[in-house]
C-alpha cells in the first residue's frame, strides 16, 4: 500500500543543478539577445549566476518574493523588494529585452507577480512543475505538482531509506 498524499521526493546534488542550469543556458543562447537577468529570490541566484556566466551578462537584478514562509506550504505572496526602473524598461516594451530566472515554477503564483512586473521579459526556470508550467517560456526538467524538489542549498549529507521502505504500508 501506497501513501498517495506523500509527495514524492526529487533530491538534485550540486553537480546535477550545475549541468541543468548550464542547459538552461544553452537552450536560452538561442532566445535572447538579453541585457540583463532578474532573478527571483532566493531561488533564482544559484541558476542566475550560472546562466549570466554562460551567456555573458554583467547586468542582474533581484525581484524579492516571500512565498514558502515555512518551507512545506505556499502561503501568501509577499514582494520584499521590486525591480529597478532602469532594468524594467529594457526593451522599452515591459522588459523585452530581460531574462527573468528561477529555480523552479511550481503552482505560477510568482511567476503571475513577475510577469505583471515584466510582461514582455523571457522567463526561464531549471524546473516546472504543471500547474505553473505555461508561465515559463524556457525549462529544463518537468516534474509532476506532487514532487517535492530538494535543491543541494537546502540538504546536507544524511542516510536516505530504499524507496521501497517509503511505500510500505
């Protein structure tokens, strides 16, 4: 038997999120050209630095969004610090000419706030998950709304039971 409220559990090491976000970069190569990325916090800055590497680009802003506040549940969305008016006008058309990154859309309640920010801008994420997937104009790795992503920032190194022993009843 099956605990089918259990979310599913998706470990990425270091080394895995480094070779996903640099086929981020590759498939967003294409895409551009960008002036600059805006990243969404935290989540976005691994990736961020790692695609502005990649495709060359000096200029990143932060959008500043509080939503996992106990890091199991999406509450309310709070924006903690919005986007420079500088960044916001490349393009001159709502930030046609940004890259906005994130590690990953989940249910799109952030990528929605974004998006009103910057309408126009290229949205990128490593990781989509259904409900927030036609948001984004660029993934990587789809994974199902019940998969709890763990990213390297947030483990340490400990003993993980079979996965068989998780599905005993």
């Amino acid at each position: 038997m099956t605990n089918a409220s259990a979310p599913k559990a998706f470990p990425v090491s270091w080394d895995q999120f480094h070779r996903d976000a640099r086929a981020l970069a590759w498939r967003l190569s294409s895409a551009g050209p960008f002036e600059a990325i805006v990243c969404i916090t935290r989540g976005g800055l691994v990736p961020a630095a790692i695609v502005a590497r990649e495709l060359g680009l000096r200029i990143i802003e932060t959008v500043c969004i509080a939503s996992y506040h106990d890091y199991t549940s999406q509450g309310d969305l709070k924006l903690l610090k919005g986007i420079s008016a500088e960044v916001a006008k490349l393009g001159g058309d709502g930030g046609s000419k940004v890259l906005v990154i994130d590690d990953l859309v989940d249910t799109g309640k952030t990528a929605r706030l974004v998006r009103d920010l910057l309408p126009k801008a290229h949205f990128a994420t490593v990781y989509a998950k259904p409900l927030g997937r036609p948001l984004v104009d660029t993934f990587i790795t789809e994974v199902s709304q019940d998969t709890w992503i763990y990213f390297p920032w947030d483990l340490g190194l400990a003993y993980q039971p079979p996965v068989a022993e998780n599905h005993k009843g």
